[in-house]
C-alpha cells in the first residue's frame, strides 16, 4: 500500500475535523431542539390564552432557557449547512451548494418563532397585571400563538436533508443503510411536509413523522464523531 503524502494526510485531518464538527453539531441540535420543545410545553400550559399567558409569566426564566437553546439550535444549523457541503461537494457540487442554501435557510428561519417567542413573554410579562385577561393583550396573543412560523424551517430542512442524505448515500461516504435510513425517512417527510402546509395534510400525521428521522440522525452524528466519512482513497 503506498504512503500517503503530506498533502494526501492534511486533506485526511481536514475532513476528520469536519466530520467531527458535523457530528457534534447534529447530536447538539437534537438534545437542544428536544429540551427546547419539552420546556417550551411546560411554559404556555392552560387552556385558552389567558392561562398560557399568566402560564409564561410565572415560568418566564424557563422560557428564556429556551430562548438560548433557540439560538444554539440556529448556530448548530449553520454549522452543518457548512460542514456537510464540505465533505460531500467532492460527490456532486451543485446538489451540495443547494442542499447547504436550505441547511442555512433552516438555520436563519429559526429567527422568526424565536422573535415570536420574545414578543409572547414581552406581552406576558408586562407591567400590567390585567393584561393577561385585556382583550387587546389576548387577540394579539392569539395572533402570535396561530403564527406558522416553523413551517419555514421545517421545510427548508427537509429539502436540504434529502439531498444531503442522497449525497452521502451516492458518494458512498458513509455505510449504506445509514444513508438509506436518511433518504427514505426525510424523503418521506419531503412529501408530507408541503402538503401540512398546503393545509392538505393534519399537523399530527407530520410530527410523528419526525421520530423516524432520529433513527437516520443520531446514528449519523455519533459515525461522524468516531469514524469519519470515506475520503475518495478508501472508496477506491
């Protein structure tokens, strides 16, 4: 087996860091989004809006805990939009520029429920104590909390998954059923997704459809910690 060259172990580490970076950055995102979801439940608890917002403003520090696993969730998105093009441009560099345009689209629409989020504790935490029970303070309220907003990022991720995972599955980068793992589960959620937003689809069918993703995402981050993807020398 011939040695390597410098040249040949420096691209070798480079891609090894990425890795590692992309994979560390998945499995943040993952506990991050999750706690987030858990502790965003336990903040707006009630059953109209009056009591989600007296709800907020009792649990207002737990609410700003999730304001920051917001926006570590945003530059976690970031990251992978980059550090995946990087380690799969090599297999088809159109397909990865595009599918990193969504990742960072992801990461960037992750903005808007988190502004929504500041304007619902700013309104549950003012200084008027009846505001809670105010009609103006509640139709606003209403208006905030019947926003769409995840719908841009859910759907800007499920685009730039897919073809990332279909990159990595035709590039050989990573095994085989983890990549199919990928392909099918986002795939599947490529389809569904526009329809929920078309309003042609219930809400509930497309959040259990996120579960099977993990399956393909938190297998993915850990390989990515401990192995790596194939450079071009082992695909060979």
């Amino acid at each position: 087996m011939p040695c390597k060259t410098p040249q040949q172990l420096e691209i070798n580490n480079d891609a090894t860091c990425r890795s590692r970076l992309a994979g560390y950055a998945y499995l943040t995102y993952i506990v991050f989004t999750m706690s987030a979801a858990v502790l965003a439940g336990k903040t707006t608890t009630g059953a109209n809006t009056s009591q989600m917002l007296a709800s907020l403003r009792n649990t207002i520090r737990i609410a700003q805990v999730t304001v920051m696993l917001d926006l570590v969730q945003i530059v976690c998105g970031v990251i992978l939009a980059v550090t995946l093009y990087r380690l799969s441009r090599t297999v088809d560099a159109t397909l990865a520029l595009l599918a990193m345009a969504f990742r960072f689209g992801e990461g960037l629409t992750g903005f808007i429920p988190l502004l929504s989020k500041l304007e619902l504790m700013k309104l549950a935490t003012t200084s008027d104590p009846a505001c809670a029970s105010n009609a103006g303070c509640l139709a606003i309220a209403d208006e905030i909390l019947s926003r769409p907003d995840n719908l841009f990022g859910q759907f800007c991720f499920v685009v730039g998954g897919f073809l990332f995972a279909y990159l990595l599955l035709v590039g050989r980068l990573i095994p085989r059923w983890m990549a199919w793992t990928g392909v099918i589960t986002i795939g599947l959620q490529l389809l569904c997704v526009p329809l929920y937003v078309a309003t042609v689809l219930p809400g509930k069918i497309v959040s259990w459809l996120w579960i099977p993703i993990l399956l393909y995402e938190v297998p993915l981050g850990v390989w990515l910690i401990l192995r790596g993807t194939s450079t071009m020398d082992n695909r060979r």
